[in-house]
C-alpha cells in the first residue's frame, strides 16, 4: 500500500492540498509578523481567528456577499487587535498572558454567538474554485497551483505585499525601528504606541481573514473551537520564519504539506495510526525550532512594553 | 515608618486586592452588555449561574470538585511564572499525567492499596514532570520558546492519548461489547479518593491540593531553591551574575510547574472519573491560568482563586441547563477578566514606584 503514496496522481493530490491547507497560516501568520516585527507578542490570534471565522459565516449565512463578509470578518479581527493594543501597549500588560485572554474572550464569545445565533451546524457555499485562465491549463502545476479559490490566491499574494510594506517603505522601517530599538525610533519622532497599534489591528484584520478563509472558503461551515489551535502554530511560524515574509511562507508551507500527506495516508488507508501521523506537524514545528532557533535574531524589544522616560 | 505612610500601605494592599474582584466585576458588565445585544436578560442568566454554583449543597460540592484540579494547575502556573517561564502546556500535561496514573494503576492492580495509591499519584506527576521538563530544557539549552514548545505539546499529548484509548488502552468491555467508546478500564477501587461528600464527586483530593498550597508557599519563600526560582524569575541577568545556574532553574520550574499538573490529571481520574476518559482535562489547563493570575501568582491566593473559577465552570453548566444560556459565556468572561487583571497591574506598579519616588 505504501506505494500508492508514491504515484505521481497521489502526489499532485498532495501538492494541491498542501498549497491550500497553507492559506488560513498564510493569512494569519503574516498578520503576527507585523505585530511582532513591531515588538508586540500577540498570542491570541486564534480567538481573532474563531471571531473572523464566525463573522464571515453568520454574513454569508444570512445571504450576504461573501466579501462583504469578508470585510466584516477583517472589521471585526481588527477590534480584536485593537482591544489587544489597549491591553498590551497601553496598559504595558504582559504579553504572554493577555494574549492567553485575547484568546479565551475570541473562544468563547464566538462560540456564544454560534450558539444564540446559529444554533446548528450548517453550512454554506463558500467562495468557489477559481481557476486562473492559462495558468491552471498547464499540466500538473496548473493544477497544483491555480485551481483554488480566490482567498487562497490572495494568502500568496499577501507574501510580497508583506515583505514590500516591511522592507521598502517608511512605514516598514517604522515598524522596524520601533521593534528593534523603540527609544532611538522615539527619539527620531516615531511614536511606537501608535505603530504597534497599527501593527496589532493589521495583524487582527489578517486573522480575520484567515478564519474567513476557513468558514467561507475551505471548510463552509461554522464550528465552535473549529481552529482548533491553528492560531497558536501561526504565531510559531513567525518564529519558525525568522520575522521574515519568506520565512513565514516556507514554514506554512512545511506545515501544510506535513498535514496533506498526513490526510492522504489515512484516505489511503496506509497503516499507520492516524493519532501518530496527527501529531506529526506538530513534532516537526518543536523540531526545525530547535534547530534554526540559535541562528536568527528576533526583534530586540519583542514582549517588551514601551514606555517613555521622563 | 511614619502613621500615615502604615495607613497608606494597609490602604495599598486593600486596593490590591480588591483589583482581581474589581476586574471580575468589570468582565461581569461587559458580559451583561453582550447578552443584552444577543437579547438574553442578563440577570436571568447570572441568577442562574450563582444560583447553580452556590445555591445548593450539590452546587457547592461540584464547584469545589472542580477548584481541586484548578488549584493543582494553578500551583504549577505560579511556580512557573515565579520562575520567568509561561507555562500554556498545562492541558497536555494533565491529559499526560491522566494517562500515566491510569495505565499505572490498571498495570499494577494487584498491588496493596497503600503502595499502588501513592505511586498511582507518582506515575502522573513525573510525567507532568517530564512533559513541562522538554520544554524547559529546549528553552534553557536551545533557546526555543516555551510557549511556542508547550503549545506543540499539547497538541502531542491530545493525540497520544487518541491512540492510547483507541489501541492499548482501550476497555476491554469496551471491546466485548463492541462500542469502542475510546476510554480505559475502571482503575481498581484501591486507587479511588474518598469521596468527603456522600453520593457527590467531591473527593479527598481537594484536601492534598490544599497542603501543596501551603506547601509551594513555603518552596518559594522559605527555601533556598525556592529564592532561586524567584531570583532567576525576577532578573536573569542578575542571577547569573550572582552565581546562580540560570538554566537549570529554568528547567526546573518548568518541571515542576509540568509536575503539578501532571498530578492534577492523576488527581481528576482517580477522584472523580476513576478511569481515563477523553476531555477528561476540561479546559483545566488555561482555566488554572486564570485561576493563578486572580491569585495574584501566590499560591495561598490561588486557593480562594480556584474556588471562584470553579464557581464559574459549575454556575456556567447549570445557567445553559436551566434557562439555555450557552456555557461558553462563562469562558468569554474568563478572557476578559484575565485582560482586565493584566491590564490593571500597571496602576499597580505605578503607583508602587511613586511611592518608592517619594521614600527617596
């Protein structure tokens, strides 16, 4: 049976998968990156996440257009990155924890409004495949690559959108500044609250779209916890990334093709216990963080509250 | 010191305290505002959730069976945080610490109560032990988060456990009769907590959690390792430079903040489910942090603490039975007031400095 998995039909289906699976990471793992290049730990991305998935599901339910729920799941992610800002950057509140609250009041609330509002599990249809003209006519990498809907294209593209914003202008080298070193960028007139503001509330809308992605692209329906902790692999990507766009990329990449492979063995029928191909994604992140760790440089004044001398 | 400054400590420390209850009282609001848009009367659905925590002597049993665990966890959270590491694996060290103690206890059955029972306990703990320890040591030797690593953990811990109930741990009735409901064989009755309360789930566990309160106290104020722990917790730098071997503190409060809660799952299967059961962890693992972080990360405070938040998860389940008020309000408000205490510190360490300011 092993060799199933090695023909070539298996392995294009892998490579799809693995390529759509990346888009909820994608999304929210690139929204932790400004946040955290900005110096601001946000470890509730996963109840931004559950917050956006539930909007953009309750709007397209009741028949909205699905980027008008779109947009509602990005409005809604940003409050929670804004609440966030309020707790963390002006309060100064460690980080580590408010983002375990963040997470919790996301798990929670949206499970609320699923259960007063919904119900039931339904489902709806969701944004629908898109293949791209020419592009998805190529033999094999048409079909990998450019027969998906349209939010898991615009993962992809928020990959230079980021490194661009990031590292070529003003606003980026903000960003930097106020992550690397928040007195000097102070001292040159930056203020790093508001950055890390902007940073928080872009990193929440992101988040929103990642759980849009999930509700009203990849899965079309709505479930209470129905991340399921995909937000806090997120926030290791960045780490696992090195707080770079590419990075970050390469890492959901990795983990997504982990976690193809992994439904493929058990769609197979492959015999191994499906709890140990599981945890495999998992295993894998500890591992290459463990190696990759000693040689990157986070942001010096990553978890670190600013506050201004007298 | 002068009267007026004794009176304005005194006054510092009531303020202190009442900011926990303060932030309570503030998530409380925010949660009546959210009911009210989603059109439930918001004291319908508080009378319900007091009412059902408190209102009765089942209510308060099963909120202190449920502080019992909280409190275990807690205890981990404060030796941890105490130690400068932040400890999200609780989850994955409780279901770890339940699997353990189970599969001891189930191995070793024919052992005599007084030896099997107090291993049973052992069997959960070092694996809390061992499970919070990976992450210590990858944080200490490797530099790797611990809260990126404990959160991987967990999700390790949850499968473990998926294919320990579906393969070698599998009831065997389970499989006679042919269910499969993924749990273990009942532990033998030697290794099961008296229960305090006739026909209740309230177990004697409630009284060990409560030694250790005691007992942590006295680890982190009254010994050496303990100041240690503290020290390196407070300024690693500093610590180093004072001779103190940073990383294995690290380690250490790592292992044994893991242990508590690996003691904790050993602690719920033998008290109250008397076999492994999937879920078993119930969300323990960050309601403790809740529970710590109320208590102000002492270990005295996390036993009033847990008791509160064991109200709560009680009051929750009894508010969605009796007038379907979904239980998950109760963890929105668990994340507001977490985001409220964390907010709320920084009055206090303001205020601590300007009075430090004014003494100079």
């Amino acid at each position: 049976m092993l060799n199933e998995l090695f023909t070539l039909a298996t392995l294009i289906g892998i490579l799809h998968s693995g390529v759509r699976l990346a888009t909820p990471y994608l999304f929210a793992a690139l929204g932790e990156t400004f946040a955290q290049r900005s110096g601001v730990l946000n470890l509730g991305v996963d109840g931004m996440m559950l917050m956006g998935a539930f909007t953009a599901f309750y709007v397209a339910f009741n028949g909205g257009n699905l980027w008008l729920a779109v947009a509602a799941a990005i409005g809604v992610g940003c409050l929670m990155g804004l609440l966030m800002g309020v707790v963390s950057v002006t309060m100064q509140a460690e980080q580590g924890i408010s983002g375990i609250g963040l997470y919790l009041f996301g798990l929670g609330l949206s499970s609320l409004l699923f259960k007063t509002l919904i119900g039931s599990v339904e489902s709806v249809s969701g944004f629908p495949k898109l293949a791209l003209p020419l592009l998805s006519d190529l033999p094999i990498i048409g079909y990998i690559f450019f027969d998906h809907n349209v939010l898991v294209y615009l993962a992809y593209l928020m990959v230079p959108v980021t490194a661009f914003v990031l590292n070529r202008t003003t606003f980026g080298l903000s960003i930097r500044a106020v992550g690397h070193n928040p007195e000097a960028a102070d001292s040159l007139g930056v203020s790093v609250n508001r950055v890390r503001y902007v940073t928080l509330i872009i990193g929440g809308g992101l988040a929103g779209v990642a759980g849009a992605s999930l509700s009203i692209g990849l899965l079309n329906v709505f479930q209470e916890n129905m991340t399921n902790g995909l937000g806090f692999i997120a926030v290791a990507l960045v780490y696992f990334g090195s707080w770079r766009a590419v990075g970050v990329l390469g890492g959901a990449l990795l983990f997504s093709l982990v976690n193809a492979l992994q439904l493929w063995v058990q769609v197979l029928g492959i015999p191994i216990p499906s709890d140990i191909a599981v945890m495999l994604p998992y295993v894998l992140t500890i591992v290459v963080l463990t190696l990759t760790v000693r040689q990157i440089q986070q942001p010096a004044a990553l978890t670190k509250p600013y506050e201004r001398g007298e | 010191m002068a009267a007026h400054e004794r009176t304005q400590f005194t006054l510092d420390r009531i303020t202190g305290a009442a900011l926990p209850v303060l932030a309570v009282a503030g998530a409380l609001v925010v949660g009546a505002l959210l009911l009210l848009m989603l059109g439930v009367n918001p004291f319908t659905a508080y009378a319900a959730l007091f009412n059902g925590a408190l209102g009765n002597v089942s209510g308060i049993t099963q909120t202190l069976t449920k502080a019992t665990p909280l409190l275990l966890v807690g205890l981990g959270i404060c030796i941890a945080f105490r130690g400068g590491v932040i400890n999200i694996g609780g989850e994955g060290q409780i279901i770890l610490g339940a699997v353990s103690a189970s599969a001891f206890a189930i191995g070793f059955s024919h052992w005599p109560g007084w030896l099997l029972l107090p291993l049973t306990m052992l069997a959960g703990t070092l694996a809390g032990l061992v499970w919070g320890g990976i992450p210590g040591w990858l944080k200490a030797r490797m530099g790797v988060n611990e809260i990126l690593s404990t959160v991987m953990m967990n999700q390790i811990a949850l499968q473990v456990m998926n294919f320990l109930l579906r393969g070698p741990m599998l009831d065997p009735a389970q499989i006679a009769a042919g269910t499969n409901i993924p749990q273990s064989a009942a532990l033998p009755e030697a290794v099961w907590l008296t229960r305090l309360v006739p026909r209740t789930l309230f177990h004697s566990g409630a009284i060990l959690a409560v030694i250790l309160a005691v007992a942590v106290y006295f680890l982190l104020w009254r010994t050496t390792i303990g100041y240690r722990i503290r020290a390196v917790g407070l300024n690693a730098a500093a610590s180093r430079y004072a001779g103190i071997p940073v990383s294995r503190y690290v380690v250490l409060s790592m292992a044994l903040s893991g242990a508590f809660c690996g003691l904790a799952g050993a602690v719920e299967v033998m008290g109250v489910h008397h076999r492994m059961i999937e879920g078993m962890s119930g969300g323990y693992g960050f309601s403790g942090i809740v529970a710590a972080l109320f208590g102000k990360l002492h270990p005295l405070g996390a036993i009033p603490a847990s008791a509160i938040f064991g109200s709560l998860l009680v009051g929750a389940d009894k508010m969605q039975r009796s007038v379907q008020v979904p239980s998950s309000l109760v963890v929105a408000l668990q994340g507001l007031i977490v985001l409220f205490v964390v907010a709320s510190d920084l009055y206090v360490r303001r205020r601590s400095r300007r009075r430090m300011e004014e003494r100079e």
